[in-house]
C-alpha cells in the first residue's frame, strides 16, 4: 500500500513511518515529512509581531495563496517569493514561548502544513529588530524642563521591502476591572506621525502635542510599516521601536506645567493603589546577600537593567552593582521581585536609598499563562510599575509615594535552597553533603520528588583513554528532567561531543534566542554554554559541559526537605538515611563501593518511565533495548597509585589532595579529565558556601530627630544613633544583630 503522509500529522508516530522530528536520525520518517512539517527561518522574533519569515524545506507553486494561521486562530497573510519558498508574518501575540502554526496554500481552506514560532518578550529582541529611539532619555522627558528641538528615530531600512513607509503610535492599556475575569490587554493603534517618508532608515521631527484625546495616552511604542498598507492594518511587516513613556507627544497641560501634571497622575495612581488587592505579602523574600542571590540560580536571574558582569549599569537603581529578579511571579497576583545589592554585597532597601529594590506588581517577564493583565509579558509591568515611576520619581518629585506601594522586601524569611552535584566519572555530592562514587552504566534516577514529580535522569557512558579505547569507568553523557506535566528538557553530548539540548525531543537551536519561556518551566543558555532550567516550583538545573562529561548540579528549596530519593539522596539534613533503595531499605554510609555499586543499579530508570530521547541506533541498542543498569559492567573500585607511573608526578601537582581528582586521573590516564573534576568540586564547594544561611535581623529606622548610621541589618552587624543638635539620646546609642535575628538593645529616642 501507499505509505502514510505527514499532512496534518506533524509530530505524529504513524503506522508506517514517522512524522516525529526524531525520525530523521533514525531514517523512518514519511516519504512527504520535509514537505509538510516545517523548518523556518528566522524562528523567533518579538511578541509584538510583524516579522517576515522564510519556509525553508517546502517549495510552493508560485500562484499559491498562503494563508498562515496562529494557534489555530490567529489569521496572517503569508506570501510565495520569485524563489517559490513561502513567508509568513509574525502576529501581534500577548504571550511568549512556542506558538504552534499552520499553513496554508489554498487560501484558507486546508491546512496541512505545520511549524512552531518562538514569540519572545519584547525587550529580549536583538536590537537589529527594534527602531532605535535616538537618545530615549530625551522622548520619555521631552517637555520637561530642558528638552526641545528635534527628536529622532532610526531602523535597518533594510527590513522592510518598500521604499516609503508610515510612522505610527500604538497606545497600550488593560480594561475592565482589576484580577477579574474581564481585565483585557489591548495595544491599539493611535495616529499616524509621519506618512510616505522615505525608507532611509532614519526620520528626525519636532514633536506638537497629540490632537484630541491621544495626547493622554502616556505608554506606546512606535511602529514602521510600508506606507502602501492601510493605517493601523494589523499583522503586517512591521519594526516595532521599543515600548516607552511618550512625553514626547502629551498635551499642553503637560508642557505647560509637566511637575503638577504628573503630580496629579502620582496621586492618581496613590489611590488606585490603594483599593487593589495587596500582593506584597506572597512575594518570595530577597536573598540577603549578592553571593546567596547569584548562587540561587532556580529562584533568580540577573535583572538586565543592572548586571555586575556588563559593567554594573543600574539607571534606575543608583549605588547597586548588581540586581535579580523573581523568576516565578507569585501565586495568585502575578507579581514579580526584585532584589539590588551594593558593592559589599549587602541588599539595598528603599527604606534607606532610592537605589534600593521595588517589588512589581506586573512581573517584567510576565507569567503563564500570559494572555490577559497582569500577566503580559513586559507591558503589565510597565503599566503597573514603570510609568508610575515617572509620574512620581522621574517626572516630579513625589517618589515617596512610589515607595511606599513598592517597598524592598528584606531577607528574613529568605532560606537557601540545598544543592547536590554530580560531576566526573560520576563522582555524587548529596543535597546533605555526602559525597560517594558510582561507576554504574546505564540510565538512573538522580532525583526524584512526590511533592511536584519532579524527575532528574542521568545517563552514564563508558569513558575513553586519550587514545580512544574505552576506560573502565563511566560518565555523565544526558541528563533529562520533567516536573509534573511540563515539558521535557533533556540535555546531551552528541556523538560528535557538541552539547545538545533536546525540548520534546527536538534540538533547540539558541542562535537567535538565550532565553525561552516553556510549559512548567524557563531555559536559559549562558554564553560558556552552561543551561539552567528553572522549574515552577522554583527547582532549578544547572549543567555545563567539561572535558568531555557533564556536569549536574540541582538546587532545591526547602519545600522539598523529606521529599526526595533517588542517587542524590534523602534530603532532610541527615546524611544516615541517604543510601536509601527504592524499597526504603537502607545501607550504612560506610558501605564499600562494591555495596555503593548495588545501591546505585537499584535506582536505574525502570522502563516505561524514561525521560530520554532515543534518536540513533546506537542509543536504541545501548539505552532502549538494552538493560538500564549494564550488570555486565565491572568499573573500576580503587585505582593503585604505583610510584612508578610516569602520570604521579603530574597528577599529585594538579591535584594536590582532592580525591576525585586523583580517580579520575588514574581510571582515565587524562590530566584533563583530572581537572575538570577538580574544578566541579571546587565550583560545588563555593556554591555550598555561598548559599550558607544568613540571619537578619530586619531594617531599623532612625529615630524622629535624629540619624542612623550602617545599612547592613545581618547577624553581627552593627547600626549607631546620634540626636541632631539640641536632642538628647535615651535608649540605645548602637544596636547589634544577633545571631538569634533580634536586635540587642533597646530602641533609641532623641
């Protein structure tokens, strides 16, 4: 018979052959599988839409009407080239991650072809994509004391196929009533600033007050189309500038006393405030140090308005080197944390400083499952938070009022997640700080938790001896994890030793995009190729690749104290109970490594439950069909180090003491290996040491006619009270935090 055909199964296993991305390594895919499931380019752009983009692997007849279709609603018009490959417009979306779409060639009535694009927060775009607001400080001010003359704007002209195009305003704002099911996110075309300009790439003008009513809209953004489009058409090529206060264009009211007009909107804004629902309360604590803040890396990013390893640029947050922010926003209002330390690593507050941290109501990055207020991506925020820091702080001097609704949060209920590594020929250091080696070969269980099934998988192959045959031990070569039903990210050495990371069983490619919004789940690749996943429940994976294994580390958060098992161990503080089976029998933890090995093969991957992508024949016969634990590997238990081995010398320079290093130097007769197992240790080592607990004992007031001195409220340190003149000082005259989390002393009063 005819084999099947890949049209509308995109993703599927059919009878006869496969329309699943892993069918091309394994060569079963349908005759017609490059035919109807797509690969594009470029796959992902800003959420605002209006990007052109080419279908790669499909010729289309050049009198085909392309429709492409979003989510299997959202309708654009796509296009065939002379080249007959096809093109889609990106949609204006309210979400970010992978959106699903389809194709069609016969204008809308079937649509047999499908792809996926990767709609991304709109800050996160490359700048090439945006038009770039020249000097935006002068457009977010203009109107205020000192700003006139011109203002202008430039793009890459090359972008956009015309040779005239419109300048439009786009106005931003959420409707109905707040954290109901009503609230609705509109961005809606405004006016037209300029028609038919020339597509140079660059426009200058001076900007008049908006007529009629647009000149109260006070948030917008830009947008640069090809003038033969209507006004306002939507889903069209377009470059987007990037979102903005739009001083530039308000009304006289404003230009004539810009002070008293955000003052008005201040406490505006103070009163609605007010009467919404107060979501300080279930925002996660701070981290009470720079060191704990970076090391929590499942709980918090780098906020890329502030970061200490591009040069500290903190606009917003004056005297911070470094910021982060909440990767989850919080339960049931979506809000978002942020978190600013100064030079000596100590948190900045707002009670102290203007550069301190403001928690938002709008999370910046948004939060599933996006779509509706407050959870846009980047816009909520700006709504929420960010115009009303210009109308009290920026543009009037009212910041108290800021600051009172969006206070730092301190640390004290901050507690440090827990930490467990795996690294080398997988040498394991448990969530309680035992560390063991397990030579096993196979697919095993890392961890697993009952409180959100969260599962880490790792797969050890046998390593190689620098000239290519195979050493007796193993090492970590996959790693692949899921919690609850969120997506499966699977992290690899490919056969050729480039690291791959598989979403689905799908590589990813991270050329256009670092960071991606998932099911359950954030991914992040680093520029040294090191991935983090950062799962809902604040459970976070990190792993690098080095000298040819990989490296795991697992950060989890308190919640799952006595919620674990698996080879990292039983994570409760107590390191008697971590050899624990699968049957909840335990061994002692001075158990030899042949006792070790046994209790390593109970924890492999039972079949049926295997997160890992099977793609290569290799795999399929080692991983799949084969056992999970290889029984008829044997590793080596103790390496001898024999006086005369010419690899002595060396291997006691690089290592000096660290036992890990010294295995790995004998089993696999590699210096490298050696130090890189070195530098896992080392690296699990200051982790472990930077994420120790801290106790604070909370912020301190000054008393009413006088001062304080110190801004640092951790155990040890110290904060002293002077009168101002003419005052006298009762109570005390220094306070110490103490390692209790109570202040000694009693509260000063002058």
């Amino acid at each position: 018979g005819t084999p099947d055909s890949c049209s509308h199964r995109c993703g599927e296993l059919l009878s006869t052959c496969s329309c699943q991305e892993t069918c091309q390594s394994l060569r079963t895919c349908c005759p017609d599988y490059k035919e109807f499931c797509l690969h594009i380019s470029p796959h992902s752009g800003s959420l605002m839409g209006g990007k052109d983009f080419e279908i790669e692997n499909t010729a289309f007849n050049t009198s085909s009407r392309l429709k492409c279709r979003f989510k299997q609603k959202i309708e654009t018009n796509g296009y065939v080239a002379k080249d007959g490959k096809g093109h889609c417009i990106s949609p204006l979306l309210y979400e970010t991650g992978f959106v699903p779409f389809e194709v069609s060639a016969d204008d809308g009535l079937t649509f047999p072809y499908s792809g996926t694009w990767l709609s991304v927060h709109h800050s996160k775009v490359s700048d090439g994509e945006k038009s770039v607001l020249v000097n935006a400080t002068k457009w977010q001010y203009y109107g205020t004391a000192n700003t006139e003359g011109n203002i202008s704007l430039t793009w890459k002209h090359q972008v956009l196929p015309a040779t005239h195009i419109n300048i439009e305003v786009w106005g931003y704002e959420e409707i109905g009533e707040a954290y109901s099911d009503s609230w609705l996110a509109i961005w809606k075309y405004l006016y037209t600033l300029a028609r038919e300009a020339p597509n140079t790439g660059t426009f200058s003008f001076t900007p008049v007050p908006a007529k009629g009513n647009y000149s109260t809209v006070d948030f917008g953004i830009l947008r640069i189309t090809p003038s033969n489009y209507s006004d306002g058409q939507s889903n069209v090529p377009s470059v987007w500038s990037s979102e903005h206060a739009l001083a530039w264009h308000l009304g006289e009211d404003f230009r004539s006393d810009p002070s008293a007009w955000a003052t008005a909107k201040c406490l505006e804004w103070d009163r609605k405030e007010e009467k919404l629902p107060n979501f300080l309360e279930e925002i996660i604590d701070c981290p009470c140090t720079l060191a704990q803040a970076r090391a929590d890396t499942g709980r918090f990013h780098t906020d890329y308005g502030c970061d200490i390893e591009k040069g500290s640029v903190c606009t917003y947050h004056p005297g911070a080197v470094h910021c982060v922010r909440a990767i989850q926003a919080s339960p049931q209002y979506a809000a978002g944390q942020q978190c600013c330390y100064d030079a000596t690593g100590t948190q900045i507050l707002t009670q102290d400083s203007t550069g301190g941290s403001t928690p938002d109501r709008g999370h910046d990055w948004g939060s599933p499952p996006f779509m509706k207020p407050p959870r846009i991506p980047g816009f909520s925020h700006w709504l929420y938070d960010v115009i009303s820091f210009y109308y009290c702080c920026l543009w009037s001097d009212n910041c108290q009022f800021y600051m009172k609704h969006r206070p730092s949060s301190d640390c004290r209920k901050y507690r440090p997640p827990r930490a467990a590594s795996a690294f080398g020929d997988p040498h394991f250091i448990t969530f309680d700080g035992l560390n063991f080696t397990f030579k096993g070969h196979g697919e095993y269980t890392f961890v697993q938790s009952d409180l959100t099934f969260l599962r880490v998988q790792g797969r050890t192959q046998q390593a190689h001896f620098p000239n290519g045959s195979e050493a007796q031990v193993t090492g970590l070569s996959a790693v692949a994890m899921q919690e609850n039903n969120s997506d499966v990210i699977e992290v690899r050495y490919s056969e050729d030793l480039n690291m791959e990371v598989l979403l689905n069983q799908m590589v990813v490619n991270f050329s256009e995009q670092s960071w991606m919004d998932l099911k359950g789940l954030f991914l992040h690749s680093a520029v040294d190729q090191t991935i983090t996943v950062m799962f809902s429940s604040g459970a976070g994976v990190e792993i690098r690749g080095s000298g040819g294994f990989l490296t795991l580390t697992v950060l989890l958060p308190e919640k799952f104290m006595n919620h674990t098992q698996g080879l990292f161990g039983v994570m409760n503080g107590n390191t008697e109970d971590e050899y624990t089976f699968k049957n909840k029998t335990t061994i002692s933890v001075h158990a030899n490594p042949q006792q070790l090995f046994e209790f390593g093969a109970d924890w492999a991957v039972e079949n049926g439950t295997s997160l890992f992508t099977y793609d290569t024949e290799f795999l399929l016969n080692n991983f799949f069909f084969g056992e999970k634990h290889n029984s008829s590997f044997l590793p080596v238990f103790f390496p001898y180090e024999d006086p005369a081995d010419p690899l002595m010398k060396d291997m006691v320079l690089l290592c000096d003491s660290d036992p890990f290093c010294r295995f790995d130097v004998l089993t696999t007769r590699s210096l490298q290996v050696g130090n890189s197992t070195k530098l896992s240790h080392q690296n699990h080592k200051w982790l472990v040491e930077n994420l120790k607990s801290v106790v604070s004992c909370g912020w301190l007031d000054h008393p009413a006619n006088g001062r304080k001195e110190g801004t640092n409220y951790l155990s040890g340190s110290a904060v002293h009270f002077t009168c101002n003149q003419g005052y006298e000082l009762t109570g005390s005259k220094e306070r110490i935090c103490q390692a209790t989390g109570a202040w000694s002393g009693e509260t000063p009063s002058c």
